[in-house]
C-alpha cells in the first residue's frame, strides 16, 4: 500500500481486516513505526479520527505531530498558476513538498463546501497533498470518501456477521444540518468488495453518486429495505442531486425501535457523532443493538492496519 | 484510587503527599505508565495544568493525547433524553465510551458558566465524564472544584511548614473579572484534612459555600484574619450567595506588605495566573515570602502521584 | 550556547552548520535529550518552524509540548508595574518562571506589530521570556530576527557554494500585506559572519535597520544588484524608515525567469510560505534553480544543532 486516499488503495480487503483483527487482540506496539513520523493536518474538526490515528500511530511506535491547517499555519492556495496577492499565504506546491521532509506520512482531512459538485468531487485539498507530496497521504475523510471508516466499518461487520451471508442496509436518516456524502460513499463502497447483500434506502432525491452505487439496489421504502436487515448503517447525508441541499427533515426516517422490529434483529451502525432522537432514537442507541461503540473503538485498529502496511511498504 | 474528580477520591492525603514528595526529588520516569495514554480534554484555557499534567504523564512513561473540546472537535449535549436537533453535534454517552477506548485515563476541564448555581453544582461535564467512561476520570479543574490544585497546595504546606501547626489563611482579593469558587473550595476542604489552624476571610456577600467551609471560621475583617498567619492564600472568587456576581473591586483587600507585616512573615501562596498589583501587589510577589513559583512548580508531581496511584490501582 | 535568541548567541557559526550537515546525514536520535522537554509557545502561525523544531527535538530524544500561547492558554502582561485590572490575566514573570519549571528549553515565536517601531525593537515577548526564564530560551521568529531560519540559510548556502566565494543578493519583492522584518535582518546580519559577498536591493523606502546593514551595500537597481550573483534570497518587507508601511507593491520586483537570466545562474532561495507570481514567479519557482524546498528541509537539522549545543551547555 503506497497511499490510503480511496478504497481502491486496498489490494486485498480480507488480508487487511484479518490485520486489523490481529492488531486489536495484540493492542501493542509492533516497533515497525519507530523513528517515523506521523504528520496530521486537519481543516476540519475531528475526534475520533484524530485521537485514533494519533493513538494507532504511537501503537506503532511512531512519532506523531498535528496541526488544524488553518488556524495553526498558513491559509493554502490550491490552484495552479494562481497570483498569489489575496488571503491565501502559502501554495500546496511547497506546503506538501516540504511537511514531506518533516513526515514519514502525511494524513489530511478536509470536508467538501457542499456548494459547487465538481469542485468537491476534484477533491482539491487531498489530491494536492497526493500530487504534491513526496511521501504516502492517508485520507482522513475527504470531500468525497472516508476510507478509514470504511476500513472500520468492514471490519466490524466481518467481527458481527456469522455464517451466513448477511443483508446490510444503508439508511438515511434526517439532520439539522447539510452533511458531506463522504461516509455513505465509503461505506457503500467496501460493502460492495465483502459478501454481503447490500441494500441502499432514502427518500427520494437522496440517491447517492450512481458512478458510486452502481449495481447496489437504491429503494425509497425504507421499510421494505429493511426486512430481514441483519445490520442496519444509519446516516444522513445531504442531496447529491440537487448538491448539497437539504430536501427533508422527516421524522418518519428516524431510526427508532419499531423500525429495528422489522430487521432480522439487526446489528446498529454509525459512525458517530449521532444526534440522538433525530438520527437514531435513544431506546436504538442505548438498547443491545447498537454495537456503536464497538465500531467507534475499531477505528484505532484499522488506522493501525492501514499505516502498518504503508510503513511496511515504504521499506521496501 | 479509582478516579480523581474530588478530594473524597483521595484515601489517605498524607501518604499522597508523601509520594508527591518523592517523585519531586526523583523527577525520573517510574515507567508504571508505560503503554497507557492519558486523554486531555480542555473546554477552557489552562498553561499550568495542561502543562504540568501533560509532563506529569511522560515522566510516567505514558503517551498524552490533548485536544481543545469544542474548538477542534464536536460541541457535546449533556441532557439525557435531548432531541439533537439544534448545535450540539455529539451526546457525551458517546463521547466518553468512545474516548475510553482511545484512552487509559480520561482528564477534563471545564469551567462553570457562574450564572445558574444549580446547574453549576451539578457539574455536568465532569459528572457526564464520570458516569459514562469506563476508564479513570481526572478533574483538571471542574465547576466546584480543582482537587489537582488543592492537592499541589498541601503539598506546598507541608513541605514548607515547620514543627508547630500552622495557622493557614485564605484570604479574598479583588479581581475585575467573575471567577470561579474551584480553587477555593478545594483548598479549604484540602486544608480541612490537614493538622493547620484555617481561617478564611472575605468580604461580607462573599462567603464561600457553608457545604465546604462547614465549622472552618470564616471572618469578614481581614485585619482579624490574617494576625499570625504562617500561610496566607490569596484569591479571588465571585459570590457564591449573590451567585457569580461581582459586589466588590475594593482594593483595599489587595494584598501588599501591610497586610504581610500583619502576619507571621507568612509564607504567600496563589495558585495562578495572577493580577499584579490588584490581586497581589509587586513588593509581596517579588518579595522573599511569595512561593507561587514553588507552588506551581509542585502541580507536575501532584498529578504525578495521582496518576501513578490511578495507574496502579487500574493494574489490580 | 545557553539560549538562542538572535545570532549572537552563535560561538562558531561554521561549526555550528558543520554540526547540523552531519546531523542530517544522520537522521537519527542522538539520545542527548532523553528525559529532557521543549515547551514551544507560539503567539503567530507556524507551520515550518512549528513542525521542523518538534520533530528535531524529538530527532534527540525530547518530549515536546505545543501550545497556542493567546489561544490555550492566558493573554500576558510584559510591562512592569502594570496594574493588570485589564484584558491580561498573567503577567510575563509568573509565565516564565512556571514554565521553566515544566520546561528544560522554552521556544517562542512572537511576531512584531509593525505600528510601533521603538516597541518592536524591544522585543518585549521574547526579551521577557528571555530575562525571566530560568532556562534556555530559542527564538522561534520574534519581531526582528529569526536566527533559526538564518541558521538554516546559511547551512544551505554552505551545501551548494562551490569552491569560489559565492556572490549572494537578497533582494526585496512584492506582497500584499505588511511583512516584518525579521528574516531579512537575520539573513543580512548571518551572511555578515560568511566568506560571501553580500548586497541587498531594495527600492527606496525599503533600506533595513542600517545597524544590521552596516556596510553591506545597499543598492536600489536590482538589475546592478543581480548581476553575477550566485545565490539569490527573494523576500518581502514592509518599510523600516517608514515604519510598517507597504510603499510598493511593484510588480517589476517581481522574481521572474528575465530575473534569474541577469545572475549567474543563481540558486533561489526563500524562507517560505513564498506567494506564487507575487513574489516569486511559477517558473522560477518550478524551475531548476529555485533550492526553496531542500532549504525548508534543512530547517530540522538547523534546529537539531542549536537543540544539541543548548542541551550540551547545560549538562555541564
């Protein structure tokens, strides 16, 4: 694995949760990481992804150094050829070229404006660093994809599931606020690399990227998606297709008891932070099927897998 | 020691301060922490604390995560049963089992809002900490109390005092903003275990809680207070009864070399940051007297000793 | 070297930058600073210097806490005498003290006003630090020098010159906004203590602190100034008579390839964040000549060598 910036850097998903597996029964440092730095810049705001990151790089024995982008440095400019006489101090160009000479791996998050498509699709901050940057850059959720997560949330059905093949469905669910599509894409994503019969509902006008759903059968009954459900993945995300907008509010998404009662005694996921009683009712929450929590502590494991085999490849 | 949020926490003060006392002269690292990282929560400003914890923790042996609660991750809902549908992104139920598995000791500060004494005594930050992390929770300084202060501070009195049983005042002084009464609540309660003679003094409308100082005197003419005081604690807090209220900015409670000439060449202590020359005039900090510096130079090992007797019990 | 807050502190520069090539063909721990800690304190933006000193203090061995000084923690007092019933909760001697009490080097960065230019001089944040620390103290970039970042330039200009003394120009460029400056002076005043030929061009206005200057030649054409020249240091700065001012925002000081064509195929260097087509052009700056980033790489192993002295000075 050279970089982690999208699931297509995962040569084989089975081998790097059947590590992750093994990093969380060991919890100890494997010494591969000593005398490594770690590197994290953050645009945005984080918990889970900075403090398991941080805590699965210093299980690794390396060093780790963190900065919130903007408010700590110098505001970048991204784009080629820009005159640089505005607001912005400092052009990706240097900015990658020279944190390389300071990391072992950088690792960059930053959330699409969920204003103009194609400009979040272009993914500007990420694919500056990739471009850039002269070592390997892992994604901790861009404009577009959250594949620590993903990684995270793959690993927690392969510990959950049984024998059986089990049917996972993708919820909506309402939010005050306008949310990125990042983790729906992810998620969809590595569901569609495991053997799973995955199951997409929303209202209408919520469907996600076809280019990312393709095949995935995509219903607007959310009851009838979630029949049988052996895990349930509840999320908001705003509309894709009128970009960025908030289209409904309906209560009648919430994910509460009565929905649970029409799953298979469905697992609960989400990748938190959870509003609760508007995402997912508190009875969901704190009842026996939420295996949130659980979830929220793989992170530092797959993080762990993730940089493992990208310091193991940089020796190479 | 399980947790350490309150002086109840601690089982016998003088063997903590004996081993506080020890590690002073050690300041080497006892490697009981070796492995285990300490999570730093800050919903307010702290150089001491944060400092001295975080060093505190390495001379442990122990990795330290910090992070600036709302500003670099989510604004946390305490209530239980909220609908989260306005700014308050994540429920500390998730946010203390989340952390908690990222974490082998949690700390958190946060300060009271000093408008609704109620909500004040409930605590809600700290006490959400407590009641949903599965790991050990530390006061960096809460809405009642800063036990990590008060336990720096007996250690100060004991290294400083002689043979006689010393007469230990905490004196009120004038501050132009609204402070919090933590750090003298827990000093008196701190003092209150300890063989000392306590006196506080402050303006009337200014009393501490009568809950804390219980049958400790507390008189309203300084003068009074202060005769042969061996150890004179200066701070400001806002009324407690006329709640979080300033009534007074009268400096004739500063504290100079007339109200040090009252004492018994007293030994002056603050916890810090201090007003100079409206808390405490130059001539006493620059004087021979002042052991602020000593006394914040002692907060490494009181955490250390907390931390390294939470560490072990955790071992058990 | 006890501290390191501007040049002087230097004994034998080429030592020192003999010691920091060797460092970085190392690129290993020294050990020097085990069981020893960095406190770095920073009032403005940092990114290289923030992250190239954290990791050359973890490079030997030292634990390093970070703090944004006004944003963490208390806003400081540094005048004497201040009656500080105000916006500054902590006065310089109580913050300095402490922290060399939780610190074995204490680190700062504090950026000029660029008002007053008789206040700048004095260099109140870091003169504080410096007169109330009871430890060594490094200038991180204060209001008029930034030896580090000079440290760092003279070691690159050391690894590129060839056998002939090499002609080397700093040269003024646009920009919009009020730079300080700091990093010219150091510039000017470390290629003082080189075997090179030194000038500065500037438009007029635009004259250093003719007590850094001394007898460097100041020439107004920068043609004239280029001519020959070996090493080019492109830079912005605000006016220095005309304190603080931007007189000029002409573009034909802009760096361009015509530029580099008047000089002996120059090697370009700026201290960076560089403001692309405004000080220097893309071209240039993508070009072969431009050394910006192997100088921003060197900042680590400058910073490794003044970390080493200082902490050798003080085991003795």
């Amino acid at each position: 694995m050279k970089n982690y910036t999208s699931l297509e850097d995962i040569e084989n998903l089975e081998e790097l949760i059947f590590e992750a597996r093994e990093l969380k029964k060991q919890n100890s440092a494997a010494e591969v990481g000593k005398g490594k730095t770690l590197g994290m810049l953050f645009f945005n705001p984080s918990l889970r992804t900075r403090l398991s990151t941080e805590k699965a790089a210093k299980l690794l024995g390396m060093e780790v150094m963190v900065m919130n982008a903007d408010k700590d440095g110098w505001a970048l400019e991204f784009e080629d050829g820009a005159v640089m006489n505005s607001n912005k101090a400092e052009h990706i160009k240097e900015a990658a070229a020279v944190l390389s000479q300071y990391c072992d791996i950088i690792a960059v998050r930053a959330f699409p404006g969920l204003v103009d498509r194609e400009k979040d699709e272009a993914d500007v901050v990420l694919a500056g660093f990739e471009k850039y940057a002269t070592v390997p850059v892992v994604n901790l959720e861009s404009a577009t994809g959250h594949p620590l997560q993903a990684l995270t949330d793959a690993m927690t059905v392969s510990e959950l599931k049984g024998e059986k093949k089990p049917k996972v469905v993708l919820t909506w669910a309402p939010h005050p606020r306008a949310l990125p599509q990042a983790v729906p894409n992810s998620f969809v994503e590595v569901m569609q690399k495991m053997d799973v019969d995955l199951v997409v509902t929303n209202p209408e006008g919520y469907d996600l990227n076809p280019a990312i759903t393709k095949d995935t059968p995509v219903v607007h009954e959310q009851a009838e998606a979630l029949k049988d459900a052996d895990f349930v993945y509840v999320k908001n995300w705003s509309s894709y297709e009128q970009y960025g907008k908030i289209l409904s509010e309906d209560p009648v998404w919430t994910f509460d008891n009565k929905k649970l009662g029409l799953t298979n005694a469905a697992k609960i996921m989400h990748c938190l932070p959870v509003r609760r009683n508007v995402v997912i009712a508190d009875e969901v929450l704190d009842g026996k099927n939420s295996v949130v929590i659980q979830q929220a502590g793989n992170r530092t494991f797959a993080a762990q897998a993730v940089l493992k085999r990208i310091l193991e490849n940089s020796k190479k």
